[in-house]
C-alpha cells in the first residue's frame, strides 16, 4: 500500500499493516483537525482543515521506521550480535505500530478537547481502541499475541513512554525501544520529528525543521538502556527544540485557537455532564467523536456561531475593551492565561545521551525568552465579533 505524503513523499506500508490503516477506526483520524481550532487566514484555511491526524500518524510511522534501520545501521552490537544484525521483529514492529496508533484516541479537534475536559486522555483510549482493532484484524501479526498478547501490550506501553506500564519481561538490551514513540527520558522522539516538520512546512518556516540527521545518526547505547545521538548533530537537536519553542509561542498559542478552546469549553460544559460525556468517550460510539459531529451536536447554542471560521476577530485596547463589557452585559466574556518558558528550561540537556564523547550538550546562548500572554475577549452577538484584548509581555 503507498501512500503519497506532503512531507515525507512515497510511504509503503506492509501489506499486514494495510488492514489497520483501512479501518473504520484509523479512517476517523481523516476528521480529525491536527491543529485544532488554529487560524492562518481565510485563504488557508482549507489547509489547517486537510492537515489531520490520519496524515500525522501515517508520517510518525514512517519516521519510526527510519529511525529503527538508523538504530539497526549505527549500533555495533546489533549488527554484530543480532541475527542478520536486526532488531527482534516482535520488538521492530511494536514500536512501528505504537508510532502508527499513538494518536487514535484525540478526541475533536486534537488537543483542543483537553482543554475542554481535563480529564480526557488520548492515550488511555487509544489503548482500548488499540485492543478492538487487533480483535477485528485476527490474520495479522500473530507473533504479537503470542505470550497473551505480550506484543500488543508493548504497543500500548510504548505510547505512555512508561516502561512500568509494561508488565510482561523486556531484556535489557532493548530498553531502548521505550525512547522513540514517546520519550519520557529526553523528549527527542518521532512524533515530534513528524509533527515539527509537518507544521513546519504549514507555517512556512522551513529553515527551522532541517534536524532528520538527529534521527539517522541516533543508536542505541552500549546496554541498550537509551537512544544516543551524534555530538555533531548537537546544534540541529537544538533546533529542534528551538522549533517547538516557536511554534507554541506564533501559532499553537495565537488567540484564535485560545480563545475558540475556550468557547468550546463553556458550551460543552453548560451543555452536557460528565456522565453524557463518558458516553461519547465509549468505544461502541466513537466513530461519530469527531470534528464535524460535535459542532452539529451543539449548533443550537448561540456561542456556536462564534467556533466559525467566518468569525471575526477584533483587537482593541483595554479601555476600549472595558467599554465594549459594560454594553455587552449579558455576553460571554472570558480571559485565558498562557506562560511559555524559554527553551532552556524545558531542555533536558543532561539527559541527551551523546556520542562518541558522553558528555552533555553546553548551551551558552539561549536566543528565546519566557513570556506570559493574558487574552480577555468577549463574544457579541450583535454583529458576530469576537473583541479582544491581549498582552503579550516579554520577560527577561
């Protein structure tokens, strides 16, 4: 099966791989917005609305599985030790699938309903959906349901990142699978290799996602416990942290997606109660959890209008903005707080395994900065406005 990918072009998926993608439950992610409610203008808004889970996951799959042939081509003692100098198949493929269903379980509009329900995990439904998918595909990969499903287990503890959610035995030497999909350890993993490059090429800012060399030269350590990356790969494996540290700070955070995350809360939360929630959340009913189910189940509230693409939004000063309240009394008026460290505080320099010298990275310069971004809005419904006013402060 080929599938022809914006970011990553031709990607062949295995024929026992096939039957998963071709599932009712993995087509859902086609409906799935990968960026949420986020905004790049009226003329590229067909392109935030193509940009889904389905194509993330494919990518993050196909990452995956250049990341495991680096590890396979790099690694000295699975070259040598290993059987044709391959990774065990029941260990390849796991992590190839966890990397392929990482995502299953978003709900609307990605991390958008987190925000609306706290308590709402992806992972923990993907699992359950992870468990369907294999009992509606019984002819394939039969070696990961041997030991009572110890290999489909793995998939489901490779998405955590947490080892200790893996409860069947794992040698040691291969500890290391634990750090690609999800990475607990130091944040280097593929889904953030597929994601930052393909919200990179979204936002046009190409010049920061040139880091695919962190992955090729990666390999495993001597005791198979972590993934290690090339010392001279240390100033790309900053950019890539650099990368995100953008992305939060002139898109995932931009006001329009904000402050839609907070309407769609209060709707939501004035609408339906937990147990109606928990209903959705139920696997018998999960195929209809998507995007364009959710607005229609809500299109009779008059905060609706206000999630339409054809909303307009209005920036005003505050005292504009505290005049614009005392005449809309009765409007939905919120204020949303945002706090985004500078890269070096979130930067786990000391856990990044390097080599040959197994030093840790030296960041002397640090070019990003903390900021803290309060937006107050309120909706009218007059004219269909969304007026807001925001600080953006900039702290050294």
């Amino acid at each position: 099966m080929e599938i022809l990918d914006e970011i990553h072009g031709v990607i062949v998926l295995p024929m026992d791989v096939k039957p998963i993608v071709e599932t009712p439950i993995f087509e859902r992610l086609k409906s799935i917005r990968q960026l949420g409610f986020m905004k790049l203008g009226y003329k590229a808004n067909d392109r935030i609305i193509a940009h889904n889970r389905y194509n993330h996951s494919i990518g993050t799959y196909h990452t995956a599985l250049l990341t495991l042939d680096a590890i396979e081509k790099n690694t000295i003692w699975i070259k040598a030790m290993q059987p044709e100098g391959k990774i065990p198949s029941i260990y390849k493929d796991a992590v190839l699938l966890a990397a392929l269903l990482h995502d299953i379980g978003h709900g609307p509009f990605s991390h958008s309903w987190e925000y609306v329900d706290p308590d709402y995990n992806h992972e923990t439904v993907s699992g359950k959906l992870i468990d369907k998918i294999f009992a509606e595909c019984p002819h394939i990969f039969a070696h990961l349901r041997e030991n009572n499903n110890r290999g489909i287990d793995l998939i489901k503890s490779l998405i955590t990142g947490h080892r200790k959610d893996f409860k069947h035995s794992l040698p040691n030497e291969y500890r290391f699978i634990f750090e690609i999909v999800s990475n607990k350890f130091c944040q280097i993993d593929v889904d953030k290799w597929d994601y930052l490059k393909r919200d990179g090429h979204l936002f046009g800012k190409l010049s920061l996602i040139n880091f695919d060399e962190v992955f090729l030269n990666s390999r495993a350590s001597e005791d198979g416990a972590h993934v290690e990356y090339s010392c001279a790969d240390t100033h790309k494996i900053i950019q890539l942290f650099t990368a995100r540290w953008t992305f939060y700070k002139d898109y995932y955070s931009q006001t329009y997606n904000i402050t839609r995350n907070a309407i769609l809360r209060k709707i939501i939360g004035r609408k339906y109660t937990s147990n109606d929630l928990a209903k959705f959340y139920e696997i018998k009913n999960f195929l209809k959890f998507i995007d364009a189910e959710v607005i229609a189940a809500i299109k009779d509230d008059d905060l609706t209008r206000f999630l339409d693409e054809s909303t307009t939004f209005k920036e005003v000063s505050w005292r504009e903005f505290q005049s614009i309240c005392r005449c809309l009394i009765d409007s939905y008026r919120d204020c949303q707080y945002i706090h985004i460290e500078r890269v070096l505080e979130y930067f786990p320099k000391d856990e990044i395994r390097l080599y040959p010298n197994r030093g840790t990275i030296d960041t002397t310069i640090d070019e990003t900065y903390p900021l803290r971004k309060w937006i107050n809005f309120i909706c009218s419904e007059r004219d269909n406005i969304i007026y807001y006013t925001g600080d953006f402060e900039k702290r050294t």
